[in-house]
C-alpha cells in the first residue's frame, strides 16, 4: 500500500497542531490530571504493543495481498510487522478510550495539589511530553511496511530528520525502524538476508 505523497505535508501540520493543542491542554489540565493522563498513555503503548504480538496471528487487518513485495522470503515478514502495526493502532485506541473513560473519575485530584501558573505550566511541560510520544507513534507507522513509500512521505513532510533522530535515542523504535529499514532495504534490492535481520 502507498502513502498519498501530495498529503505528505499533513503530516507535519497534523504534528504541529496536535503538539500546540496538549500544550494548550496540559496548561487548562494542571500537573496532577496531566500526569495521570500521560501515565494512561504508557500504558496504552505497552498493553498494545503486548497484545498485537499476540493478536497478529489471530486475524490479519491488513490483507497479504496488499502488502506483496514480489520477494517470496519477505512476504511473510512484511505481512506479519504491517499486522502488528495495524493491530497496535487499533489497541492502541481503544486501550485509551477505555482509560480515558476511567480518568473522568479522578479528576478532583486535580484540585488537592499545586494551584496557579505553576501548577499549568508543569501540566503543558507533561503535555508537551505526551505529544512527543504520539509524535514518534505516527513516525514509526508511517514508516512501517504497511507503506511501501513510507520513508518517501516523511521525506517530503520534512520528518526524516526527526525519524533518525528517534532511531537514535528511543529504543524500543530504535529497534522497529531497524527491521522496517532492513524490509525496505530488501524491497528495492530484491532479495533478503534473514541473518542481518536476526542481527539487527
């Protein structure tokens, strides 16, 4: 499957605004809620990259005939990391609605610590720090093989930059982006070499 590369812009804007909105968010919010809002998130990441280990294997949300590289070897591979991707999404979501649900019942812990400017500008500061994490989400799916152009597209929205920067210094996607550019390189070499993808 493809990116639309005349979108690929979005993508950079979608990032901005959605890291001016926690800002914004995290000052109206407070320290406390903040928080707990950003504690739920971790837990969102973790409990949905457990579970679509799992359930990748249980149903395909992205097709095998979307994703045929024409490499017999890495058929298999690219349909099961664009699964995993697809399912962690999926999870990813609906783990935080079912904790942003929850969250509406502590609320008024929000009112029994630090008031004032303080108190929102930590909140924006934790806010900011959320919206990093979902930076690097959106970065790590675009790069995955459920596009085959994915690279291209973070190209032209300016994020490759970025990409190696979290290829670098996270490290759990450090290691995702790792096997996703070993796919890629497959991709346009035409073979694949499963012992460098066991080293990587």
């Amino acid at each position: 499957m493809e990116f639309p590369l005349q979108f690929s812009i979005l993508i950079t804007i979608g990032i901005v605004i959605m890291l001016v909105y926690y800002i914004w968010k995290g000052y109206r919010n407070g320290l406390v809620l903040e928080a707990i809002i950003t504690i739920s998130l971790l837990l969102c990441v973790c409990i949905g990259w457990w579970l679509s280990d799992v359930m990748k294997d249980v149903f395909l949300l992205v097709p095998a005939s979307l994703l045929n590289t024409g490499i017999t070897t890495l058929d298999k591979l690219v349909v099961e990391l664009a699964n995993r991707m697809a399912w962690f999404g999926l999870l990813f979501v609906v783990v935080n609605i079912l904790l942003r649900i929850a969250r509406g019942y502590i609320r008024k812990l929000n009112k029994l610590t630090l008031v004032g400017s303080v108190n929102q500008v930590l909140g924006s500061v934790l806010a900011f720090c959320k919206g990093l994490i979902y930076t690097i989400i959106i970065i790590v799916f675009i790069s995955s093989p459920i596009f085959s152009n994915g690279k291209v597209a973070l190209d032209k929205a300016g994020l490759i930059p970025i990409r190696t920067m979290i290829g670098e210094h996270v490290p759990i996607a450090k290691n995702v982006l790792q096997v996703f550019d070993t796919v890629d390189k497959a991709r346009e070499d035409g073979n694949f070499d499963w012992e460098t993808l066991i080293e990587q």
